[in-house]
C-alpha cells in the first residue's frame, strides 16, 4: 500500500504544488511528482522538484541535541539555551540578543520567532536571510504603495503583450514560470519577451530583444523609460490626478538624467536600435509585465531600481489590471510567509510597522510585555554587531550565513566568537552548525507541517509525509518551549500549527477595516481539519462578505495615508568606480541551474550534481586571453576580502570585463570557494540589501602542478591538496584534486587515501616522464575507487562512473589503466539534461544520425522533455552541429 500527500516544493518563491507517494510499510518516498490542481505550476516540476525523493535522506541528519559536541536531551537543552538567554537578558539587556531566520523557514516558525522577540523579549533585532533576497522589493513596494504588496499573479505573465524580464534569469532560478512563459509565448507568437541583464542567460533563448546592460545602469534605463513614455503621450492622466502623488518631481528627475536616448545607451553599453526599439515596445504595450529579482534587488541602489520600474508602471496605470503590473519574484519557497509575519528587522507584524498606532494594536493583541518600538538590525549590521561584541546571545534558525553573508569569513569569524550561538537545523555539519555552542535538531522538509507563501500571495500547505527521526522537532515547539522557560508560557502554549495560523490570521484582520493588504481574517477560524485540508488560496481573504476586488490597486486605492501611490524622483546612478578598480573585473553572483543555497539538501541527489559538479567561474575569451587562462584551467579569484579558487568556464557571450561565479559551493564541497567572502558588505542604505552582483575582483590562472580525479565509492580526506571539490554520485563520491607541489609516491598516497583492506585488489600504472599515474582499487570484482593524475588533460568522467555498477571485466581494468574508453558508445559526456539524465555526446551522436529540431532530440534521448530547463542548451548543441556541417 501506498499513500499520497500533498505538499509544497522547498526551493525557490515559485511556491509548486508537489505530489508525494510514500510507501506505508516502510515510510519510504517512491514517486514524486508535480500537482496537476496547485495554481502555480499545474503539474509541472523542475529538475531540483523533481529529484526531492533523492534528498529524503538520514545521511548527515543533526538527530539529537547537542551542547557543544556532547550529545543531551530536549529537557537539558532547552533550560540551557534558556538560561543563557535570561543571563544576556539581565546582564546586557534586549539589544543584546540576536535572530537570524530563514526563508526556509514555515509560516508558523516564523510567526512564534517574531512573537517571542519583538513581543516579549524586546530585542527587534531579528532578521532573516530574506534580507539578501528582497528586501529592495520591500522597501520599494512601501515606498510607492505604502504597503509590501505585489499586485501581478503569474497568469498576468501568461496573458501580458510584452513582459520585461529584468536582471532574473527565470530558466534557472524559477523554471516553472520560465516554463508557463515559454509555452505561453509558443500560443501567442506576438508576445513579445525583453530581457534586461548584463549576462546572455538562458532566459535569453525565449526573447525577441536582449538589453546586455552595464551593471548597474537599471535606473538610467528605466528614468529614459519614463521619459519615453511622457514624450509619447503615454500617460493615463486622469489615474495620476485621483490615484499617484509625486509624479511631477518624478517626471523631472527622468529628464534631468535620461533626456537624451543618444546617451542613455552609450552609458548603458547597448546599441541606440536595440534601446529605441525597447523603448518603442515599453510605450506602447499596454499590457506590459515588469519581472525582476536579484539583478534588481542585491544592490546598493536596489530600492532605486524598483522605484524605477514602479515609476513607470505608474505613469501609464499599467497596474490593478490583468496582464500589466511590476512583478517581484522572490528567491526562496517562504520569503514572502516571512514577510507577513516581521520577519524582517525593519517589519513588526502583519505588514504593519514602527509607528505608534501599529506597536499599540500589536502589544495589545499579543498581550506583549515588552513591545518593540522601533527597527532592530538588518542581517549586515546585526553580524556587525556580533564581532564588535553588542550582540551576546544569536540564535540562528534554518540558514547558514557562515557561508551566504557577504565578507562570509569575518561572519564566520563573528560567529565564532559569540559567547552564546544556538543554531536549530536538520543537518549536523554545515559551515555555521560547526561554529555553534547549542545545536538544536529540527525537522525537515518531509517531517515540517504549516504553510508557505509564494511569489504571487499564494498560501499552500505543507505537509509531513514522514515522521520525525530521532529527536528532530518543528522550530515552532522549539522557540515556544524556549519562551515558556523565560516565563511566557501563556502566550506560546500552542500544541498545534493550526493554533498559530489561526492567531496569525487573527492578526492580520485585528482592527484592520481594510487599511491594510495584508488580511486573512476568513481563515481566523478554521478548524484543524479545515486547516489540514486547506486549498491553495492568495491573500488578501477578507472576513467581510461584501465583493472583494479581483485585482490589488483595481480600484486605484492603495494603502497610504491618503490612499495614492507615490512615484518617487530617483536619481542614483550607482557606485562609480575607483580608479584602482577600474582594470579590475566585476564579479556577478547568481544561482546555478541545479543547485540550491548552499547545498546541504540539493547535494544529496546525485543527478544534480552532474550538469556542475565543482565551482566554476565565468569568463569572456578577451579576458581569459589576456591572462593566459584556457578552458578548464584553474583560476584565483582575489578581491579585497579574500580568494576563492575556481574552475574556469570560457563562454563567447560573457561580456569582457565581467564575470560570473554560483554561490553554492561551501567549505563542506570545496576547498576556498565560498563566493560570498568575496563580497564586501555594501548595502542600500534604505533596504539594507547588499550589493553581490558587481565586486571587483583580479583573476589570474592557478598554477597547478599537477591535476586529477578521484571517483571512489567511500568519502575519503583530501584536505591536504591545495584544491579539492567533491560531489556525490550514484555509487559513491568523486572528487576533482589538484595541487602545486610534487608527489613523491602516488602509490602510498593512494591507498592512504582509500583506507586499503585487506583483500583489495590494486592495479596501477605510473608514468614518471609525462606525470601521469593511474590507479584501481577492485573488491570482489567491483571498482571500489579510480585515481586518475596527470600534468595534462583528463578523460571524462562519465563512462568510468558507469563502470562502478556492473563487476569489472579484464578489458574494462585495461580500458581504466589506460585512461582510454573501449567505445565511443561509452561515453555520454558531461550531463546536460538533469531530470532524464543525458549526456552532451549521446545529444551530440542523436543529432549527427538526424535529429534536426529539439523535439527531434528529445524523441531520440529524452532530453529537454522533462522540465525543459536545459532546452537553450539543446539549441546551442544543436546549432553548434548544424554550423558544423554547414562548413564541412
């Protein structure tokens, strides 16, 4: 027998509905799919959703409470971080206490964290990693609607004329939309797609125009936009009279910048046709969605940058109707349930903030002691105030900023030197639970039940499926057992997620009246069943039985003090650049296409290890060249902060003088590749958002002696290199090595490493004079480990992966010793498609015996049949071949 739950996908803001089949008799996860009746992806999944049932795992599970490394129960535990807690209480006061939260976060966690700290404890110093996403978007939405409210949903994106993607490269970051986008495009040939970044992603495959934009030059862009838009007549006057306050200051400002279309593309560092021709579309599209995320976001001018596009949207009254709005797409699965509860330092409760009226109606709803009055630490400030010693006691909830922060190693740094850090996650060893003093065991995502909220204000359940393992608990009992020891039991003697989503939706409707978004005051009383049966629903669900409007701002009504929206003079052009960084590079952050954070769930699938199996770093040939860096070279990457040592990537569309590098990788799988230590700490000064998309960095080739592999079924140490990364695969681990200094005896190196036993059978070959050795350990006729050294190139990996599942048989141990594949039909090559598991040559061999078309390939192979993400890659192999051909 087999049961089927209903969930909500982990990843990112897309919030998916996802299917779940677990089998009774021994709680293990068979099947997962998409959910066909869940609003935001209709079935479908993406290649990280779709290999979930891979993460399900115990392997490397933090199960039982921990002070220091000594292994406790809850009891202990608990009275211990209370009792520290009181002590900083007592001794330093409120401000002297820290959070630091997380998107992963559930509604509900987040709700009784928040509670405890802005309520009752009275530090405002909680924070999430949220702050890192979007908290531009935030502080923009307020600043222009008066309130944190996204008024597009993802069927505007659907039935839009023209949808500007800007600095969001959706095939990666969010596929399911990329795919509802693509297809609605395939429908509607006339719609027409913009996409506005410095990088071509694979967003680019599906748009008729690409603005490759200098970093940093949205608002110049966008104030020639609204400029554009007055001279041709664009303006919906009568919505700017009733319903916007500011556009006049807003108007001059535009043309005091961004007069001269001329010189708007040469600071922007695009062509005067591909500007004029935006701007052509952008004037008279009506229906006009504007999408951003974290090109737009992480900067130091990001509040700016959505201003401008708000601008805009504002000017036409292109907003508060179906296909037009500005749309802000958020990075993780609960940023949004996040910021509907104060997740943010700068946030109260309930999309309500600091001022007197909203801190009396939250104290009074909570019967809270100590209120908070105003704004606490944002994530940059409050790890500053970690090192400088003011904060004494951090707890940090289901986030790994030793790694994710920007200057990560002076946050490690702090961390470690707090003199109380509690850290509550699922994993036992991560860059962060390494630094803690407590370590709590929370419960995952197959274990967690409460709700999320998605990009477009959609609440979804989320479900358990399996039982807690060991002593793993939901962060919501963990905080409430914490606070009823400091004496408020009262307020958090919750036994049930439904209990605090009722209060939150409680709160959200207390004295409301309609004055602000944010209301779910018809689900304030559901029952437990109802709650557990709850359908996918958006926000605002107002208690009122009078028609509600389909549309946020339809009515022209938004929620300031006056009801207008305010367009807003922006007139930041960003940083300028110093002079002694001017012949440095600008590194640009962002996310691989099948990676999440810092892959402490996305690692344990070993199909999303394939497409990038190690850090890599983007270059443009000019840039390459004139350093001497080929292909496959190793490279150092050195800012002001510190180096990180990557793989170099060579691709003829990054643009010189940039270059890219994923922010996955941590100290766990690789060695000086956390990308955020890079990163200085520059943050907006309104959102408090830090800028990771344009620190300058030199990079020049490290100079490896010596290069290799090391494809074992057992992890082993190999710490001692000077460059390592490991990546787990579907027999064991492989691990790519290099180092600097000379090896006197490979063979004793080897079986150090792999840990020899008795019986193992060990066959190598060693070349002195060329600098290669090659080595197998075989046991009971199976490969148990392959080293493969050399001063030169290396063969592929992929068909000496394939030979640890089958015995070996002697021409397969001669083929390894040789370095050498016994056919060509051997190798598949390095994996393109993720969710069917194919490989660049068995794309490449399906083409060359005729499949001339991406449906044609994936009739042959299967690839791009799944979630469709690697499609442009598909293409590119495809025209790649064709061009070929052509020539020959």
């Amino acid at each position: 027998m087999s049961a089927v739950v209903s969930t909500a996908c982990p990843y990112c803001g897309v919030g998916c509905g996802v299917n779940v089949r677990v089998q009774d008799a021994d709680e293990r996860v068979i099947q997962i799919s998409g959910d066909s009746g869940h609003p935001a992806n209709r079935g479908r999944l993406c290649g990280k959703g779709l290999a979930l049932a891979d993460t399900v795992t115990l392997e490397g599970r933090l199960l039982r409470p921990l002070i220091g490394e000594r292994e406790t129960d809850w009891s202990t535990a608990l009275d211990e971080v209370a009792s520290r807690l009181q002590q900083v209480l007592d001794e330093h006061g409120p401000e002297a206490i820290g959070f630091y939260l997380s998107g992963q976060m559930l509604t509900e966690d987040y709700y009784v964290a928040n509670k405890l700290c802005k309520g009752f404890i009275g530090t405002a110093n909680v924070d999430t990693n949220s702050r890192l996403c979007m908290a531009s978007s935030v502080a923009g939405h307020k600043k222009a609607f008066g309130s944190d409210t996204v008024p597009v949903r993802y069927e505007d994106l659907e039935s839009a004329d023209l949808v500007v993607l800007v600095g969001s490269n959706l095939a990666w970051c969010h596929p399911v939309l990329y795919q509802r986008l693509r297809e609605a495009k395939a429908q509607r040939p006339d719609m027409r797609i913009v996409v506005i970044d410095p990088r071509v992603t694979d967003t680019v495959d599906i748009a008729d125009l690409h603005l490759a934009i200098a970093p940093g030059s949205d608002t110049l862009l966008f104030n020639g936009a609204l400029h554009q838009l007055r001279l041709h007549a664009q303006a919906d006057y009568v919505f700017l009279e009733q319903h916007v306050d500011g556009f006049s200051e807003a108007l001059n400002a535009a043309e005091r910048m961004a007069a001269d279309p001329v010189a708007v593309a040469q600071a922007c560092g695009v062509s005067v046709d591909a500007l004029a021709r935006f701007y052509q579309w952008f004037c008279y599209t009506e229906k006009t969605v504007t999408v951003y995320s974290q090109g737009v976001n992480q900067s130091t001018i990001g509040t700016e940058k959505v201003l401008s596009i708000i601008n805009c949207h504002l000017f036409t009254g292109r907003i508060g109707k179906p296909g037009m709005g500005p749309f802000s797409v958020t990075g993780q699965p609960n940023a949004m349930g996040g910021r509907e509860v104060g997740g943010l330092a700068n946030q109260l409760a309930a999309h309500m903030d600091f001022d007197a009226d909203s801190v009396d109606r939250v104290a009074r709803f909570w019967k809270a002691p100590n209120i908070v009055s105003k704004p606490g630490l944002k994530a940059v400030d409050l790890f500053q105030a970690v090192a400088d010693g003011r904060i004494k006691f951090l707890w940090i909830i289901a986030t790994n900023p030793a790694v994710s922060m920007p200057e990560a190693a002076r946050v490690a740094e702090a961390i470690a030197s707090c003199p109380t850090v509690v850290v509550s996650d699922c994993i036992k060893d991560t860059d962060t639970v390494r630094l803690a003093k407590i370590k709590l065991p929370a419960t995952a995502w197959a274990e967690k039940s409460g709700t999320v909220t998605n990009s477009e204000r959609c609440i979804s359940r989320q479900r358990a499926f399996l039982p807690a393992p060991g002593e793993a608990k939901p962060d919501w009992w963990i905080i409430c057992e914490v606070a009823k020891r400091l004496g408020f039991a009262e307020a958090f003697s919750y036994q049930h997620e439904a209990e605090i989503f009722r209060e939150h939706a409680r709160l959200s409707a207390f004295e409301n009246f309609g004055r602000r978004d944010f209301d779910l005051g018809a689900l304030a009383v559901i029952s437990e069943l109802e709650y557990q049966q709850l359908p996918p629903q958006r926000w605002p669900l107002r208690a009122t039985k009078a028609k509600q409007p389909k549309e946020l701002f339809e009515d022209g009504r938004f929620f300031t003090a006056n009801g207008k929206a305010r367009m807003h003079p922006v007139v930041n052009v960003g940083c300028a650049v110093s002079a002694s960084d001017a012949q440095m590079l600008r590194l640009n952050t962002g996310r691989s296409r099948d990676q999440w954070h810092t892959m402490t769930r996305t690692a344990l699938a070993s199909r999303l290890n394939q497409y990038r199996p190690e850090p890599t770093l983007t270059l443009s040939a000019f840039d390459a060249a004139s350093r001497g860096i080929a292909h496959g070279d190793l490279v150092q990457v050195r800012s002001v902060n510190g180096a990180a040592i990557l793989r170099a990537e060579i691709a003829e569309a990054q643009r010189p003088g940039q270059v890219f590098a994923p922010i996955h990788w941590s100290d766990t799988y690789s060695v000086n590749a956390v990308i955020s230590a890079l990163v200085t700490a520059n943050t907006d000064p309104i959102s408090g958002q830090p800028e990771l998309k344009a620190m300058p960095v030199d990079v020049q080739k490290w100079p490896a002696r010596w290069q290799g592999f090391l494809l074992t079924r057992e992890a082993c140490d190999v710490r001692p290199f000077g460059y390592w990364s490991r990546s787990k695969t579907a027999h064991g681990w492989r691990y790519e090595i290099a180092g600097q200094q000379a090896v006197t005896d490979w063979s004793a190196l080897a079986k150090t490493l792999l840990c020899e036993r008795r019986g193992d059978q060990w066959l190598a070959f060693h070349e002195a004079s060329s600098g290669s050795y090659r080595a197998m350990c075989v046991r009971e006729g199976y490969l148990q480990a392959a080293l493969i050294i050399s001063s030169g190139a290396l063969p592929e990996r992929d068909w000496l992966l394939a030979l640890f599942a089958e015995p070996l048989s002697n021409e397969e141990r001669l083929a390894l010793l040789a370095a050498r594949p016994l056919r060509a039909q051997n190798q598949t090559g390095r994996c393109v498609c993720s969710c069917m598991q194919v490989g660049e040559q068995t794309i490449r061999r399906a083409i060359a015996d005729g499949a001339d078309s991406v449906t044609a390939i994936g009739q042959c192979t299967q690839a791009g049949t799944q979630c469709g993400s690697c499609v442009p890659e598909l293409k590119r192999l495809l025209h790649s071949a064709l061009s070929s051909a052509s020539q020959t």
